[in-house]
C-alpha cells in the first residue's frame, strides 16, 4: 500500500513539477493607465457630478469594460491608453467628438519596422486584402477586427501548448461567427449558425478543439507563419483526406513552425519521430509523454530492484 501511496506522490511532484507556467515577465502598470482602468476596468463607475455636488456611480458600457489583466499579458502591455487613444480622454466626461477619433492601424506602427519585420506584416496585410472579410466589406473590416486592440497576444509563434493556441485562434473566428452583435457590426445579413453548416462533419466538437478554422477557411502561404487570406466558404477544405494525411495543410501552417523549431533544438530525427498521425500534434499531450516517461523509467527501476533482490537472494 505505502508503495503505492509513494509512487502516487511522486507522480503527482512530477506532474506539478512539469506544469509549472513560466512567470510572465512584470511590466510597470503605467500611472496614467490606472486613471482609465478606475472607471473602464469593471461594471461600474464613479465621478463627482460637479451639478448635484456629490459622487454619482453608473453602469459601465459591457464594450467598454477592459480586462486590466488581459492588458498586461498582451503584445502592446508597455502602452500607455493615449499612445493610441487621443490625450483628450484623461478629461471627463469625454468630448463627444473623440467618438469620430481616427485610430492607427497595425501598419500605422509596423510597416518598414525593424524590429518585427519576423512577422511579415506587409505580406500578412496584402493577403488579408485578399479575404472574403476585406474584399465585402473593405471599410469596416480592420486588423482590429480580430486583434482585440487590448487583449491580443501572439499564440501559434510562441506557445509551446499547441491545444491552446488552437482554442485561442478559433475564439478570435467564433467572437463574431458565434456573436450576432459583433457580426452585426460589420454586415447586416442573418448570421449563419456555424454548427449547422458544420453538419457534414463527423465528430464536430473534437474538430472544432483541435483544428483551427484557418486550416480549412484560410489559403495557405509559405511565406507567413499564419494564414491570413480566408477564402469564401466554397473553396474551403471538405475532403477528410486533404486534412487527415500526413503531408497535410495542417502540417503546412500550424506544424511547419514548430516542425522547424523542434528540428533545430532536437535534431531531425526527434522533430520526425514526433510527428503524429491522427489529427496532427493536437491529440499529443506533452505531460502524458512526460508521465509515460516516467511510469517507464518507474517500471524499469523496480524490474532491476527486482532482478537485483533475486539474484541476492539467490
Ligand atoms: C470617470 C470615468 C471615466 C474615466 C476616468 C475614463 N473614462 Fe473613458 N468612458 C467613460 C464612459 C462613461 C464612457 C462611455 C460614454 C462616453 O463615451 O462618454 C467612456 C468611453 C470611452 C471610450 C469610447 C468612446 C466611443 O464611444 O467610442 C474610450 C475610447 C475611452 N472612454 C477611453 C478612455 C481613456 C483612454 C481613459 C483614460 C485616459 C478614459 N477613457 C478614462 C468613463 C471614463
Ligand atoms: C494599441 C492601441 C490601443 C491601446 C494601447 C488602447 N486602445 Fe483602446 N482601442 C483601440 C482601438 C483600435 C479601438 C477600436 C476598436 C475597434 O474598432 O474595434 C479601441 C477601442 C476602445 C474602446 C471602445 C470599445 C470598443 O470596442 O469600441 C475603449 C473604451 C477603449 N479603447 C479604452 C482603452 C483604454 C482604457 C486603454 C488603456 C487601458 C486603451 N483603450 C488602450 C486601440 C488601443
Ligand atoms: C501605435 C503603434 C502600434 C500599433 C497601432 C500596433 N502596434 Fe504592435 N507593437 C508596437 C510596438 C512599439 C511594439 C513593441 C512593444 C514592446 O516591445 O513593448 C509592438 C509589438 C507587437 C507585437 C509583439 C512583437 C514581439 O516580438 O513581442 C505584435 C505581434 C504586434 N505588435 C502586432 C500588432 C498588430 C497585429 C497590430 C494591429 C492589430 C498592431 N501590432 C498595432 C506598436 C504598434
Ligand atoms: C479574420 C481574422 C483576422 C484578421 C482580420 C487579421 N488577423 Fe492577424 N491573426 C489572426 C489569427 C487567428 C492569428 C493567430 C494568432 C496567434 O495564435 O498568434 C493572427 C496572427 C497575426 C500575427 C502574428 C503572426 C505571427 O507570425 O506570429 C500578425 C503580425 C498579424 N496577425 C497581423 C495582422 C494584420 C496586420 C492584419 C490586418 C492587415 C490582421 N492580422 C488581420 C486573425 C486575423
Ligand atoms: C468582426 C467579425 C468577424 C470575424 C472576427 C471573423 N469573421 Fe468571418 N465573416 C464575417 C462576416 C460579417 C462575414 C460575411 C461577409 C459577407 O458575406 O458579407 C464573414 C464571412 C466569412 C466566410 C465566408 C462565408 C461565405 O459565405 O462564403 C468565412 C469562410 C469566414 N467568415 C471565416 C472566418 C474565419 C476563419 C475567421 C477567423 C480567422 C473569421 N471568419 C473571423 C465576420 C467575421
Ligand atoms: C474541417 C474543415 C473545416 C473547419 C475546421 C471549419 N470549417 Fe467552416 N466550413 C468548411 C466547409 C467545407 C464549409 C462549406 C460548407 C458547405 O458549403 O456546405 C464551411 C462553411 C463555413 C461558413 C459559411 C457558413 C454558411 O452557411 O454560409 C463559415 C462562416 C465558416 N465555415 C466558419 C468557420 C469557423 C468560424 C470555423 C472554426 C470554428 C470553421 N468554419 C471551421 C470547413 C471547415
């Protein structure tokens, strides 16, 4: 029994060991930025109504609610609010003309930019230009669209955790075609319901947490790491084996990077022998590899102990 409770233990230590985030690097919360999150950061706020001279407290806007710790995780976390918004916020109430405010667009920043020229933003421009999104509705389909201007951070490049960055990337997809609000927002057609035109695929949940809607919607390119140009749902990805091949659209976008990565850190070898089958990387757990690893090691040591007691005892 005390074998047992022990080997529980240690599997548990290894487990917690392993799943251990690494802390994300602390930015300083800018002073100016806490004036705005006092009254943008939760369902209520407070002034002093100079008319009744006393302090009044109202509902926020649920859009204009930011999440201050999704703001320090993020791509722009060492921004300042009126980097991008106008000065004139930090007076309330607010002007009402800061509604018509023009705000800069990623290229604004990051075109000819040295420093993340990585990511290719024009190339990722042009072929978004390309989209269904861009091409219907050229105006009011911006990058800000799905990169929330105050929560988004690069997943696919950076995240070790492949199931993650897959749940991340379809939230974007889903934060419209699963919101009629937000959908409104950019066309007033009746939004399709994306599990009914789903229908024809088996096994739709399992799909949907471990295939991103680029693999199928998005026309892959060599020369970005994601797929931008999503394509009008006829030239979509329907036949199972297109997908669920080994040289496949998967391993094209998703995998390439990372097949890349694990090449340089491991060898070729590794990168190869790790690539798997079924619905590529996404049925692969890391700890599970890790944990039969060690109920491996476990086994051994105790066949050897084993062998060892008996050949004492011998
Ligand atoms: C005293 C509370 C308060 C403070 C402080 C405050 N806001 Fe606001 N803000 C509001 C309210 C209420 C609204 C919605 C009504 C409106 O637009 O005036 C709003 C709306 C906004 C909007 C949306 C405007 C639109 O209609 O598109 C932006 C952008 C904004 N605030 C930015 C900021 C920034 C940046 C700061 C900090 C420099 C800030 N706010 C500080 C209360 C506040
Ligand atoms: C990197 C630039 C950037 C920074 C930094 C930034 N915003 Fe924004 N913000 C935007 C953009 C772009 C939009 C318009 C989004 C859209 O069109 O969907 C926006 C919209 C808003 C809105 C209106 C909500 C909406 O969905 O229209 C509020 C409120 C707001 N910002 C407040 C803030 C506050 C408060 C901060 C600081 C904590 C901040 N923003 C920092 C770019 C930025
Ligand atoms: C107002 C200028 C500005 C705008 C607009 C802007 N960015 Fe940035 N962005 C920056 C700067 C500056 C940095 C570097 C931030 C830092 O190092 O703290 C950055 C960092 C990033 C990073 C992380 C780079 C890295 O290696 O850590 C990504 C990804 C990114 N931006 C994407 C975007 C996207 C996508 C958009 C549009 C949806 C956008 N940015 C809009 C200025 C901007
Ligand atoms: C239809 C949704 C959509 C639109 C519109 C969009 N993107 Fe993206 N973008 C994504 C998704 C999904 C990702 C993957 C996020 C992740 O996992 O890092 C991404 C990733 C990126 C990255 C990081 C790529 C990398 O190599 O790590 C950049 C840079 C970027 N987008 C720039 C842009 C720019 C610039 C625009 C506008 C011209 C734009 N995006 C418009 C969905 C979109
Ligand atoms: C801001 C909201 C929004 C986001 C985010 C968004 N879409 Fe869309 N999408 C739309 C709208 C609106 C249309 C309809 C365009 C039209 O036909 O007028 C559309 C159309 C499409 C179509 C074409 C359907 C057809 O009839 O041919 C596909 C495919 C699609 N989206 C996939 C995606 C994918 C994949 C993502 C994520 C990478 C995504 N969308 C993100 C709003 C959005
Ligand atoms: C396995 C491939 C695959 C995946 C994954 C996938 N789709 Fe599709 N999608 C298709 C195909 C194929 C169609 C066209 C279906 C038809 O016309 O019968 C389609 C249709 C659509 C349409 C058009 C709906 C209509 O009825 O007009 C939208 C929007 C869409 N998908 C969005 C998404 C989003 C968002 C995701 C991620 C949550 C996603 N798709 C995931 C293959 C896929």
């Amino acid at each position: 029994m005390k074998k047992y409770s022990l080997l529980v233990l240690l599997l548990a230590m290894s487990l917690l060991i392993f799943s251990q985030e690494e802390a994300d690097d602390a930015v300083p919360r800018s002073e100016e930025n806490s004036k705005c999150f006092a009254c943008h950061g939760g369902p209520t706020y407070t002034f002093s109504n100079d008319m009744l001279e006393r302090k009044v407290t109202k509902l926020m806007n649920p859009y204009f609610i930011i999440d201050s710790v999704l703001y320090y995780e993020q791509n722009h976390k060492s921004f300042e609010c009126i980097d991008c918004h106008s000065w004139d916020y930090t007076s309330f109430p607010h002007n009402n003309e800061l509604q018509m405010e023009q705000l800069p667009g990623c290229l604004d920043c990051h075109e000819g930019d040295d420093a993340t020229a990585q990511y290719k933003f024009e190339q990722i421009n042009d072929e978004f230009h390309e989209s269904v999104h861009s091409t219907k509705h050229s105006e009011e389909f911006t990058c800000w669209m799905c990169h929330n201007p105050h929560s988004y951070k690069i997943n696919a490049r950076n995240n070790d955790n492949i199931l993650e960055t897959i749940v991340y990337d379809n939230n974007i997809c889903l934060s419209c075609h699963a919101d009629v609000n937000k959908y409104n927002l950019i066309s007033d057609k009746e939004k399709p319901n994306v599990i009914d035109s789903h229908d024809w695929l088996p096994n739709q949940i399992a799909h949907f947490s471990r295939v991103r809607c680029i693999e199928c919607h998005a026309h892959v390119s060599d020369d970005v790491l994601v797929a931008h140009q999503v394509q009008p749902k006829k030239d979509a990805v329907k036949l199972c084996a297109e997908c669920n091949s080994r040289n496949s659209d998967l391993l094209a976008s998703l995998y390439k990077f990372r097949a890349k990565e694990n090449r340089s850190k491991f060898g070729f070898l590794n990168a190869a022998t790790l690539s798997d089958g079924y619905i590529i990387g996404a049925n692969r757990n890391v700890y599970l590899n890790y944990l039969s690893g060690i109920i491996f090691g476990l086994v051994m040591l105790l066949v050897i102990i084993h062998a060892v007691l008996r050949s004492i005892s011998k």
